[in-house]
C-alpha cells in the first residue's frame, strides 16, 4: 500500500522527536545503558521466579508476581520480604540501583534537550531525508523557504550568525535551525547532507556562498546545488567552470521584473529567457473577474483563443484548478492567471482588474469597460 504525504509527515513528526534524542550526544552509552538495564530487568524476573523463597512460609512466586515485584522495586518498593537467598538478593539491589542510573541519565538527557537548544536543533535535522538546505537567513532565503514548503518539501536551515532575528521564527514553524558556518563539514554532516536532496547556500556574500557549494559538491558529487550569486559574470563562471548549472544571479532575476513593473502594465511577474542570440520575456499576471465584466460567461478556451494567452489556473467557487480545461466557464467571484504579452495584459485589465488592483477597484479607482 503507498503511504500518503500525509500520513508520512505525520509518522514524521511523532518519530523524529524520539530519533533525534537518541541521537544527542553521548547517544551509544545511554542506549548501552538501557540495554544492560533491560538485561537486568529479565534477569531479576527469572532470578525472583527460581530463586524466591517467602522467609516465613517458604512459598515461592509466579511469573506475574515476579514481574509485579520488580516492577515495584524499581521504584524502591517491595511487597515481598527480604531474601535469604544470595541470588534473589542481588535482584533487590540490582534493580532499584538500575532503575536509578537510567532515570537519571534520562533527566539529564532531556534537560540537555530543553536547554542546549542547538544540540537538539542539530540531532532533529539528521532525521531528516531528501530534505533542502538552506544556507543564510535573511528576506531572499526566507521567501525561498517559504516557496519550497509551498511544494510540499521539508527544509533545514544553517545560520552563522546566532543572533538572527528570523532563528525563531523558523523554529516554531518546527524548521531545524543549526548554528554554525555552512562551509564547514561537520556542520554540513548535522544536516545530514548525505541524505538531502538539494542544497540552496543563499546568503549575501557571493564568495561564501561558493564556498559552501564546493564544500557540499566534495562531499556528496551527485548533489543539486542550487547556487545564488549577485555578481552576473561570476554566476557564468561558475555555471561553466565549476559544473554548478543552476547558479543565478538575483540581478538577472530581478531586473525582467523591474524593468516590466517600470511600465503601466498590470504585471505580476516576468522571466526573462533566451534563444539563440534573442532575448525573451515571459509575463504573468492574476485578475479578479467582476460580474460587470464582459469575460463572465466565457469558457477558459475562448479567453485563449480570443486574446492569444494561456490560462495557467483558475480559483473557482474555492477550488484551485492548474491548467483548467478549455470548457471551464469563468464565473463571477473567479480569478485566473493568465501569461501574455503586455499588450494583452493591457486589454484584460481594461475588462477586469488585476488581483492586486482589486482594492482600487472597490473604491471606484479602477475603471474597467462593460
């Protein structure tokens, strides 16, 4: 049977917890503890059923008895005299003073949890598998953050600085927050890199963030980097020099937006791309549909058909649908998003406004033809 996303995060999250305090340090001897206290649990069980004798009457225990029995000392209580024999003796000393150790290394190990912060940061971020790293906190890893956990993917973080003001933010969205200098080792191991799927090295130096890189390239060849760099031509030279194919410049990135904000053009968002020796730009934009508006009645395939765009989703009486079929009507109350040429955007925001327009439009700011 194929386990769902959800039901695998939710066994994620009730067996992380328990995985990441085993995983604390000094890890190997509590669970060598536990182990040799186990022991002597079974031990003292089969000991008090061979070897108890009542002082008084001479009658010996049952299984459940003897089970009942240690379970009682344990807490440093007996509902059974004293011993004559040597063996169920030991029993009686063996079990409380176990029980004791155990406890007490339990106390301490989750006192460490609660106060040693980073530690238990570090040990729940080696549970996790085919996650994303994210090296940097700041406004442009936060939106990236955010857009990764939008796509349903899980995240560590790895802060230098302990001081940032987004670790906590992020820790009680129960994000792995783990403080230390990404470019090191060790630091990349308790994020357990051998196991992610990517990693994103987005902070604001260019140099460290190749440095990070190249350190998680050494480590694991076949990881994705996805690398983000300010300086254009650096980008370039990485992309070619050190096979990291998806190193982007924020310029790059930003300037198709800007340049096409700059405009009188309803916009939401533009990708620049190239073919050959031409440059191409992608622009996308959502609109509200206003019952006045002459597109409500419309089917998706005659809004594509009629204004050359492509009809990318649609939210419809609160259901979201991507790519919607040709024979879905646009209802009032709707919005789409549609990719088309500023020209095009132009004419549809004339019809009807632009999501982010759709306050003017209440307030009688935005005009529209009918």
């Amino acid at each position: 049977m194929q386990i769902t996303p959800n039901v695998r995060r939710i066994t994620n999250r009730l067996s992380r917890p328990v995985l990441a305090f085993f995983r604390m340090p000094g890890s190997r001897g509590f669970g060598a503890l536990i182990f040799t206290f186990l022991m002597i649990f079974v031990g003292a069980v089969v000991d008090l059923k061979l070897n108890y004798r009542d002082p008084g009457t001479g009658a010996g225990l049952d299984w459940v008895s003897s089970v009942y029995t240690v379970f009682m000392l344990l807490v440093f209580e007996s509902p059974l005299p004293f011993p004559k024999a040597g063996l169920a003796r030991l029993a009686f000393f063996l079990v409380p003073i176990s029980g004791f150790l155990v406890l007490g290394q339990g106390i301490f190990r989750l006192g460490n949890t609660l106060l040693k912060r980073d530690l238990w940061e570090a040990a729940m971020a080696s549970t996790y598998n085919d996650h994303i790293i994210i090296c940097g906190l700041g406004r442009i890893s936060q939106r990236v953050i955010e857009r990764v956990r939008d796509l349903d993917h899980e995240v560590v973080v790895i802060e230098s600085d302990p001081d940032n003001e987004y670790i906590e933010h992020f820790r009680n969205q129960k994000i792995p927050v783990i403080i230390g200098d990404a470019h090191k080792p060790e630091i990349l191991a308790q994020a357990n890199i051998q196991d992610a799927e990517s990693i994103v090295p987005c902070t604001s130096d260019d140099m460290t963030n190749l440095s990070i890189a190249l350190e998680a390239r050494r480590m694991v060849p076949e990881l994705k980097i996805v690398l983000r760099m300010a300086d254009t031509r650096l980008a370039e030279n990485v992309r070619t020099g050190f096979d990291i194919h998806t190193a982007f410049s924020i310029p790059d990135i930003a300037a198709p937006a800007f340049a096409a904000a700059s405009t009188k053009a309803p916009l939401d968002h533009a990708i620049a791309f190239d073919v050959g020796q031409n440059r191409n730009l992608i622009t996308i934009t959502e609109f509200n549909l206003v019952p006045e508006s002459s597109l409500v009645g419309c089917t998706v395939g005659q809004l594509e058909d009629e204004f050359e765009v492509a009809v990318l989703a649609l939210s419809r009486k609160g259901e979201f649908q991507l790519h919607p079929r040709d024979e879905v009507m646009l209802l009032a109350g709707c919005s789409f998003v549609v990719s088309a040429t500023i020209e095009t955007l132009n004419k549809l925001a004339q019809l009807t406004p632009p999501t982010r327009e759709y306050e003017h439009y209440l307030k009688g700011q935005w005009h529209i033809k009918t």
